[in-house]
C-alpha cells in the first residue's frame, strides 16, 4: 500500500486529474506557539492539582491561545474563542472552569453543545481529565436521555452541567425553582459550536440567552461566557449578536498543523456546448475507492441525504468488484435521522479503525470526534466558504499530512468557487447573523419568559416589548395587573415551540418488510412529504426499501425492503400570496417591495431516476395536503415607469422571459453566498405579468415560518448580488446558458432543478436565456454608474457585514 | 432591530391570519387593578386576598399515638406522638396542570381540628400581585403543624408550594407529609378503574357531591374570573376544594381504622393491607394475609410465607405453602416446600414427590425453570437412594 503522499504524487504526474483540477494548494505545516502554565492575577497559577492532572495526560504547556483564553477568564472577560479543528479548543474552556471550580466548592458551570453527540463526546472527555486527576468535580449531563433517576442529582451536585439549547428551553429554564441551588452559583456559561447558532436557530439562542439571564439575575449570579466557534467571517460579531454584550476576541491559533492539500476540482465536460459535465456522485466514488483501496481514512461529504446514501453504495459495490472476499475495507454512510446507537456505532467505529471511509451529509461537519482522517473529498462545494473548511478540516491531524478535494458540482455557486479558487483560499468564510426580532420567534419566547418569571411593565427583553405583551394579552395568554405582566394560561408554553425548525414532529420510519415492524429512522415532517411519499425509495445505510404507507397524521411511514434499479426525486410546485406590504425601496432604479407572503407548496410528482448513470426514467403522482406558510419576502418589479422596468421592456416578449427566468436562477445561486445561507433557504420565483403588482415580478422569500431577516437582508445586498450575478454570465464559458450560470433544461441528476413559475416551460425559451440576461443586465446596471459608487459592494461576500 | 420597527403593522398582519376579525384595543389603555368585589361568604384579610373559615362536625380521625398508618409511611422513623390538632388536611387549586414556573395556586385550604370540630380556612387570590400576601396568610396555618395531610401531594402541592414561595421569596417550612394517595393505591389500585381522590371517595366514603366539576375545569374557570371577575363560576370551585379537604380529614380516620381491624365490610384489597400493617402491627398483618390467602389470593399467600420464613415461624410458613400449593398448584411454594424438605428436614423422598408432581402436571415448567425442576430430581433421586443410573 502507498501512503497518502505517494498518492498525492502520483496524482500530480496523471494528465487527465490534472486537467481538471483549477488550483493545488498546499498549505505547509505550521509549528506550535506554547506557552507556559499561565500567571493570572495576584500572581496566582492555575490550581495545581489541575496542573497535576494535565500532566498526567503527558500536558506540561499550553498552546498561546489555551492560555490567553485562562487569563481572559481570570480577568472576568466574556470571550469567543475561534481556531480550527483540532487545535485544543475544548481545553479553551475547561482550563478555567475546572480551575475555578476547584477554588470556589461552591461555583457551577453550564455547558451548551448543539447536538447530544457532541454532549456525550464532552462528558467523555471531562471524564478523563476530572477522573484521571482525582478532581472533586462532578460533570453530568442533563438531556432528554438523561434517565429521570439521575436528573435530581445532575440539579442537586452536578458542578459542571452538560446540556443543549433545547433542554435549556424546554426543561430547565421553566422549571427553574428546583434549579434554585445551580442558578445562584453559576459562573461559567460555555456555548460551543457557536456558529451553528445563526439564522432562525441563532435567533431562536439569542432570546433563550436574554431568558437565562434574566433568571440568573433573579438569583443573583451574573454567569461568564466562554464561546468558541468555527471560522466564520464575523465570529466576534455573532457572539456579541447572541449574547448582546461585548466580548473578547480569542483568535490566534497556537496548535501546530501538519502539511494540507487543497485541491480544487471541476469534473470534466461531457458536453462543452450544453455545460454537462460528468456528475458529481460518480467522481466523489471514483476518487474515493482510488484512495480507499491503498489504505487512506477517507470522508466524503455529499449534499443530501440521499445522495449521501448513492455514493456509499456506490463506494461499496466497487470495492466489492475488487475485493470480493476481502471485507477489509469498510465504508459507512453517516447522516441525521439514522437511530442513535447507529450513529454511535459508526463514530465509534471510525475512531478505532475499524471503519475505514465514511459518506457523510453534513451532520459529521460539526466537532463530533471520530479520530484523524487522512482525506476529505466534497462531492459538491457546500453553499458557505465557512462549511467548506469545516469539512475540509474533517481531513488533518497535528502532525501529518492531510488532503482535501474539493469537487464542484455544475450549480453556478461551485461552478464560480471552482473558477475562482483564489476567492476561496484568500477570503475570509461568510459571516453569521441572528435576527432576535423576529416576530414569531420574539413572541414565543417573550411567553415563554413570562412564565418564568413576571415580566415588570417597561422590563425590557432585548428591547422594548409593550406592544408585543399587549397583543398576548388580547390572546388571553397573559395577564396585565398591578404594573407587572402574568403568564395566565393553564398550558406549558414552551412544550409548543421547538428551536430547530418550524414542526417539532418527526415522522417514525417503519420497516414491515414480511411482517415484520421495526423502528428504522426517522425524518422532520417538512422533509418526509419530498423524501419518503408513498412509492418513494428510500435509502437506509446500503438497504433498499420502498414506501408503502405515508401517515402523517400519526407520524408514520411504514417501508418494505425492495430491488429496483431507481431513485426517487420530488419535483415541487410553489404559489405565492402577497398578504400585507410594509416597505418600499428604489436600488438601482428597481422597485422593491417588503411584506408578508403566504407561500403554498405542493408535492405533486416525483422523478424516477436510474442508478449509476441517474437518467430519467419517468414520472410518478404524489396525493398529499399542500403545506402553507406565512413568511417575508421581496418582490422586485420591473415597473416600466422606474429605469429597471423601463430596460426590461425594451426586450423583446420572448427575451422578458428568458431574463427574468434567468435572473431568478442567478439570485437564487449567488444570494446564499451573500446572506450566509443554504440555497434551500432562500425561495425565488418570478412572474412575467404578476396578478399583485401588475408588472413582471421577481419574488425572493424566506424559506422559514415567520421568515429569518433573509428577505430584508437581501435589499442591502442587492447591488452585490447583481453585479456577481453578472460577473458569473460573463464568465461562463457555455454558449446558450448552462446550469451554471441562468440555468438551462434541467441537468441529470444535479437535483437543482428549480420550479419556475407559469409560463416558462417549454424548452423553447431556453435557448438565448444568457444573452437576455446578459443584456437586462449590462444595459440595466451601466446606467446606474454614478448611483452604484456608494451601494456597489465588491464581489467578495466574505468581507461585507449583514444588514448593518 | 429591524422588524421591531414595524411591529404594528406586523401584529396587525398576525392578527388577521390568527383570528380574523378580532379587533383588539391596543395595549395603552388599561385599567388600574382594582379591589373585585368580595365573593360571597368571603372576607378580604390582605389586599386581592380572601378567606373563608367554616367548621364541620366530623368524627374525630383516630390518631393513636402509634399510629399504624404513620408506621406504615415511616417504617424507619421513631416518631414522637402526637395529638390530632397537630395534623393539618391542605389541598391547591393551580392554574395550571403541569408543574414549571409559570403555574401558581390560587385557591389554598388547610383543615384541623380544633375543639371536636373540623375547621378549614380557604384561601383565595383573587388576582396576581397579591400572591405574597396570600403566602404570608398560607404559611403559618401550615407550619404550626406537625404532619401534612394531602392527597398526591409530596410530588404535586409541596413542590409547587415551594417554588412559589421561593418566586416570591418565602421560605417554606415544610412538615412531615402524609400523603394518602401511596395508601390509597396500596389499599384500592385495581379495585378501581383509578384512584383519584374522587374515585375513592365516592368509592369508599360512598359521599356524593352534589354541583361538583371536574378538575381540568378549574384553571379555566378561574382565567374566566379574572377576565370578568364574576364569582359565580368560582363557587363550584370553592365548594370542590372544600370538599376535598374534608374528605382527606375522613380518610386518614378511614385508613387507620381498616390498619388497625376495627372496619369491617369496605372494599380494600388485602394483600396492599396485610403489607400495610406489616410494619407497624405485625399479628394484625398476618392476620389479614392469612384472611387473603384463604380467599385464594397467591399474592398473600407467598408473601405471608416468605416473611414467616425470615421470622423463622417455619411450621407456619410451611402450612402457607401446603395450602397454597394442594389447592392451587402454585410452583413457586412448591419449590420452597421442596427446599424446606430437601434442605431442612432431610426429607428427600417427600421433596421428591413434590418435584416429580411438579414435572407431570399438565402444564409443567419450561425451559430453564425445567431444566432447574430437573436437576433437582436428579440430586434428590441420588440422595434418597433412588438415582436412575445404578
């Protein structure tokens, strides 16, 4: 077997790799910053029966940012802390909890991770530190698996308490009267993983932060906050965002690296003229068994969950081919909805070395601790620069030469990463945002607050809130007497609101296959309706099962093991309401209006499509209740009185529709990049003649109940958003369009295929759809030269900062 | 902070998809909380608090000073006598049916007796802002007793009294409980379909309420008062709490007369009795048990032989067993008189008639419990000189 630089070399030497590949950088190893024990204040050094122990685990020195973070800590500062993937980052934060906690018997600390598994992987390794050095700490973990025998001792002695946000929620901060003993002597708040916490589940984390708060201030303990986060263009910001105080940046990395390849890859062009080029799912299993089959721990991420399941399988029938008695190599598929013992026997697995390749959606993108990984191959470049380093970072140990290969799907946003590789390795990744104000997500847990604790009249909850408090009142959900507001319903409010996404419910997957009835997985209801309608097939760690029942009343979807040669894919029909307009601006001499919408969608068919090769081979129906949402959006009118309107009428009939067409394709690919999102995200859909505003109308929603800020986001970033758009046409080196750049007929098994709106079927249109929108835009942003100076943001999402 | 800009707009938005056509005031015109008129029958002893004393005549509970019901809470507890003044009978009325924070008792009752008379005093809140005042007037009708009497509530009313005292920043002195609902379900669960308070009431006391409501009610009718202040739809509910705590007063007399023996003819289920009184009159459990197993209760039987085993009362045990296993076949006193002859007695060949009765019944043992019943026909045919492989 040849070791990973071998291969490297080899792959160097081979043409027709190379042709492909836009850019090879290799990062050179970096060496170690230590530092000594630290010296805080009053000269004092860390406890020493915590120095004893970490030197029991062969540490005698910290790296430079362990130790700023200990002096930090000391001084009483709040604080982020933000390196990369193993680089001692957990030591960041229980360096000084431990050491305060072995000061003062008394003090407590709350730790936050966002998924149990990354809570499990913490009690496990505060464990070793607290058990190997004999330390009077007691570390539980406080969970919804968490047996109710053990809940009373983790309120009553656990000094350190492990939870999630959702716990934080629904368990402990309603219930805060029998956490009386915790909450008074808290001082330490860690929240790890702080990046995950943007976008609706950030906002959902800034107003649980403003509860418990207000709680511990009820207690009287005003608890310090350690955070630590992935690289993210503003992490400083976001936490100061989630938190709402100030807090110090920890930023300079002090843990050595060992060499890194990066290397980006554009798979090659079957079809220069209609912008095919070989798929995506294939060449992520190609390269994969190439490295597989010589020994390298491998990971492969793959966008979604079925995809994730086509190339293990995939990964897994060629390595038969070549090794049929030889089980030697064993590559699981990894992703949400699998059973946690599953899930734990599989990272369990890949720590020990027993599994040697894993196909991942991005649930393995996150801290969970599945040992070092020689190679992370991208089967698609995830929709943020910050994802992409996360999962390239999944490859790499201290000291060793790590790879990863980043393979560019046909969607414009890889198409324009992979054209512009210096865009990646040279910017900063996106930044985070909360929106905390959002309405719905303000008032559930202004509810949720007021059953905690009353809520004096002026008291403010992350600002002023009389209107809002009024309103429940109306409700009858609170009651307003004696200048103080009182939660006056029988109901336990946040029983009613999950933080994750807009239903709490997940549909249970039941194999019944001859009789049986088996618990196999389970999926959010939103995802069961495209994923598992009857006659789905649905993949489940290399089996293959057929959906027979689709109860979502009951939560229910029964599956029988089956053997087709096909996949199933949703296709989903949108229709958009406009129900209120708040807002009216002029960009670029475009009209855009901000209101609330009510977005119906459909799943009406599905696609049938072959393995292996992913062809089409027909349509099936879909019977199940359109799902309704009442969100924010932006509608850009192309009014003729106003400049915009006034270029796109100057096309011709046939060219008004391929450009808007084509226009919603470029916004829905390019606005991610700028609002730090996922393309599923955003929802974008045009009307060449729109029964609301009368003229041709681009619609961009936000794909959340109750929308996220997305859609108010996205004025600001308008110009930028345009000007890519543009940048990304010019560039493309299609002739008529292609997936990359406005879209075309949908691609083969790309899967992004977007729903347009009435009147843009038929393959008619398709031709001429770059120019038109070449033109519309060259025409349409020239005139504005002298009104763009102030606006017009360069082209590098990375650097602009959200709705500021 | 865009969105809180245009909150109006957008609450008016909300408003219309949540419930269309509710046109709601607006938050700035509120009425300074004011005094509701008394309900009937009701005196103001605190601002928005309300009390209601009433005396009934009831039977003094018997509370002698060994009390097998207390011995049977505190098996483990020497407990210092006490008279029958220092029990306090109280029961909540929340407004909500879950625990959290967010859940306060509005309606509170503590009952004693006091002079051969049974006196309760009701507590009411009638709105928010006098909750403190209504715990100051709570407290100590509570804290110069001994026990607390309550139905369900170690886990239910003592937590919920404690968190809101700590909400309010009270403290708590909280008593020995006696909560009548573990008796109660050792003495009726299967009984009956429940064993609510209600249930047991009408039940065992066979007491029938007339105008009574059922509890989920509660919480409702009481947000109905603070929307409308209208007392009427309040009066159910007073005479509800009322009643619960004279029943509680009539239950605990009724649980230590059926410990002691001296209640005759109301249903209890003997095996949760006989366990009961263990601990406290221990020839009054077997007693009971005895009275069970003859019934053909199995639960009484074993258990009786079991603890007469452990008290070294062989014979005895020995004739539970005989009994339990001649006329009902029960293995598992057949192995323990296979045991006892074997083992203590030496007995082997009348060990063995019992084991080999047991491997020919119609329904003999399976699996490893067979394989068990084998070997010990095996060891026995050897020791009484009968082994098959001679």
């Amino acid at each position: 077997m040849k070791d990973l630089s071998d291969l490297l070399r080899t792959l160097k030497e081979d043409p027709s790799f190379l042709s492909a590949v836009t850019r090879w950088e290799v990062i050179p190893e970096t060496p170690g910053v230590y530092s000594d024990f630290p010296v805080l204040g009053r000269n004092r050094t860390l406890e020493p029966t915590l120095q004893e122990a970490l030197e029991k685990r062969g540490i005698s020195r910290l790296y430079s940012h362990q130790a700023e973070s200990c002096i930090a800590a000391d001084r009483g500062e709040d604080f982020v802390v933000v390196t990369p993937t193993a680089s001692g980052k957990t030591l960041c934060y229980n360096l000084p909890v431990i050491d305060r906690l072995l000061r003062d018997p008394a003090a407590k600390a709350l730790y936050l991770f966002p998924t149990k598994a990354l809570s499990q992987d913490q009690q496990a390794e505060l464990n070793g530190l607290v058990e190997g050095g004999n330390l009077p700490v007691k570390v539980s973990t406080y969970d919804g698996d968490t047996p109710s025998s053990l809940r009373v001792s983790a309120r009553e002695t656990g000094r350190i308490v492990i939870s999630n946000p959702d716990m934080l929620h629904s368990g402990i901060l309603p219930n805060h009267p029998k956490w009386i003993k915790f909450f008074s002597s808290l001082q330490f708040i860690v929240i790890d993983e702080i990046h995950i916490y943007r976008g609706v589940f950030g906002s959902h984390m800034t107003n649980l932060i403003r509860r418990l708060k207000r709680i511990c201030e009820f207690y009287g303990s005003r608890p310090r906050f350690i955070c630590c986060s992935a690289t993210i263009g503003n992490p400083r910001e976001l936490t100061e965002h989630i938190l709402e105080r100030p807090v110090k940046l920890i930023d300079r990395n002090g843990a050595p690296r060992g060499e890194k390849h990066l290397i980006m890859y554009n798979p090659p062009l079957v079809d220069a003229v209609q912008g095919i080029r070989k798929g995506i799912t294939n060449e992520a299993q190609r390269l994969a068994v190439r490295f597989l089959r010589e020994g390298i721990k491998t990971i492969v991420f793959a966008r979604s969950r079925v995809r994730t399941e086509l190339i293990a399988s995939y990964i897994n029938k060629s390595l038969a081919n070549h090794f049929t008695d030889n089980g030697r190599i064993k590559v699981e598929a990894y992703r949400g909805g699998y059973l946690p013992g599953e899930r734990r026997a599989i990272e369990k697995g890949l720590r020990d070395g027993h599994v040697h390749g894993v196909v991942s959606t991005n649930a393995l993108e996150l801290g969970i601790d599945i040992g070092g990984l020689d190679l992370a191959i991208l089967s698609g470049i995830p929709g943020s620069v910050a994802s992409s380093w996360q999962q390239a970072g999944r490859a790499g140990r201290r000291n060793s030469l790590s790879a990863a290969i980043l393979i560019a799907s046909v969607s414009p946003t890889d198409q324009y990463l992979v054209n512009h590789p210096e865009y990646f390795f040279s910017q900063n990744p996106e930044s985070g945002y909360v929106d905390p104000d959002n309405i719905y997500i303000l008032m559930d847990h202004l509810k949720c607050a007021v059953f905690e604790l009353p809520l004096k009249n002026g008291e403010s909850f992350g600002g002023p809130v009389d209107e809002l408090l009024g309103y429940l009142e109306e409700e009858g959900v609170i009651r307003f007497t004696g200048d103080i507001w009182y939660w006056a319903d029988r109901s336990y409010p946040s029983e009613q609101i999950s933080l994750r996404s807009a239903t709490t419910e997940n549909v249970v997957i039941i194999d019944t296959t001859g009789g049986r009835h088996e618990v196999i997985g389970e999926m959010d209801k939103p995802s069961a309706k495209e994923l598992i309608f009857e006659n789905a097939v649905y993949l489940h760690r290399g089996e293959q099962f057929m959906v027979t029942r689709l109860d979502l009343e009951n939560l229910k979807c029964h599956v029988e093991a089956s053997q087709v040669n096909y996949y199933t894919d949703s296709v989903v029909k949108t229709d958009i309401k406009v129900l209120e307009e708040d807002r009216e601006d002029r960009i670029l001499g475009l009209k855009i209006l901000t209101g609330d919408l009510l977005v119906r969608t459909q799943v009406a068919k599905f696609k049938k499509l072959k393995f292996q090769t992913h062809e089409n081979l027909g349509y099936g129906e879909i019977f199940l209740p359109e799902e309704e949402m009442h969100t924010r959006g932006v509608l850009l009118c192309f009014d003729p009185e106003e400049r915009a309107g006034a270029v796109f009428q100057g096309l011709d009939t046939d060219n008004q529709r391929r450009a808007i067409a084509a226009l919603g394709t470029l916004v829905q690919n390019v606005a991610p990049l700028f609002l730090l999102c996922e393309r599923r995200d955003l929802g974008v859909s045009e009307r060449i003649r729109d029964p609301h505003t009368q003229w041709p109308t681009l619609y961009v929603y936000d794909n959340h109940p109750g929308g996220t800020g997305l859609a108010d986001g996205f004025i600001d970033k308008l110009p930028a958003i345009l000007h890519a758009s543009r940048e990304l046409i010019q560039r493309c080196p299609c002739g008529n369009g292609c997936p990359s750049c406005v879209g075309a007929q949908e691609t083969a098994g790309d899967g992004n295929g977007r729903d347009h709106g009435p009147g843009f079927t038929g393959p008619d249109i398709m031709p001429g759809l770059k120019q038109a929108a070449d033109t519309l835009l060259e025409k349409w942003l020239s005139g504005e030269a002298d009104g763009l100076a102030e606006r017009d943001e360069p082209w590098v999402p990375g650097k602009t900062s959200p709705g500021a | 902070m865009g969105s809180r800009k245009n909150l109006s707009r957008r609450l008016e938005t909300l408003r219309q998809a949540g419930s269309a056509g509710q046109s709601g005031k607006g938050g700035d015109q509120r009425p300074a909380p004011e005094a509701p008129p008394s309900p009937p029958g009701w005196q103001e002893t605190a601002p928005l608090v309300y009390r209601k004393i009433t005396t009934h005549s009831l039977p003094t509970p018997l509370a002698p000073a060994d009390s097998p019901l207390l011995k049977a809470l505190y098996p483990t507890m020497v407990l210092t006598p006490q008279a029958v003044e220092d029990y306090r009978f109280f029961d909540l009325e929340t407004t909500g049916l879950s625990g959290g924070a967010g859940n306060l008792a509005f309606l509170a009752g503590v009952g004693r007796f006091r002079g051969g008379l049974f006196e309760v005093t009701q507590l009411f809140l009638s709105d928010y802002p006098g909750e403190g005042a209504f715990l100051d007037l709570l407290l100590p009708l509570l804290s110069d007793g001994v026990y607390w009497v309550s139905y369900n509530g170690r886990s239910f009313d003592t937590p919920l009294l404690r968190s809101r005292c700590l909400m309010n920043r009270r403290i708590l002195e909280e008593r020995m409980p006696v909560d009548l609902l573990y008796p109660a379900r050792r003495l009726w669960r299967g009984l009956f379909p429940d064993c609510s308070l209600g249930t047991v009431e009408r039940e065992i006391l066979i007491k029938s309420r007339e105008l009574d409501i059922p509890g989920e009610e509660i919480p409702h009718r009481y947000f109905s008062y603070l929307r409308d202040r209208n007392p009427g739809l309040l009066e159910p509910v007073f005479s509800h709490h009322r009643e619960d705590i004279l029943t509680l007063a009539a239950l605990l007399g009724l649980m230590e007369k059926l410990l002691l023996g001296l209640l005759e003819g109301v249903p209890r289920d003997l095996y949760g009795l006989g366990r009961l009184c263990m601990t406290g009159n221990q020839e009054r459990a077997v007693e009971v048990l005895q009275q069970g197993a003859g019934s053909g209760d199995t639960r009484c039987a074993l258990f009786l032989g079991g603890w007469l085993k452990r008290e070294g009362r062989r014979r005895e045990a020995v004739a539970v067993w005989e009994a339990l296993w001649k006329r009902r076949g029960n293995t598992t006193a057949a192995r323990e008189l296979a045991v006892h002859w074997e083992h203590r007695e030496k007995e082997y060949r009348q060990a063995l008639e019992i084991v080999q009765a047991v491997l020919t019944r119609p329904f003999p043992p399976q699996g490893r419990e067979k394989e068990a019943w084998e070997r010990r026909e095996q060891r026995l045919k050897k020791k009484a000189g009968l082994s098959d492989n001679r």
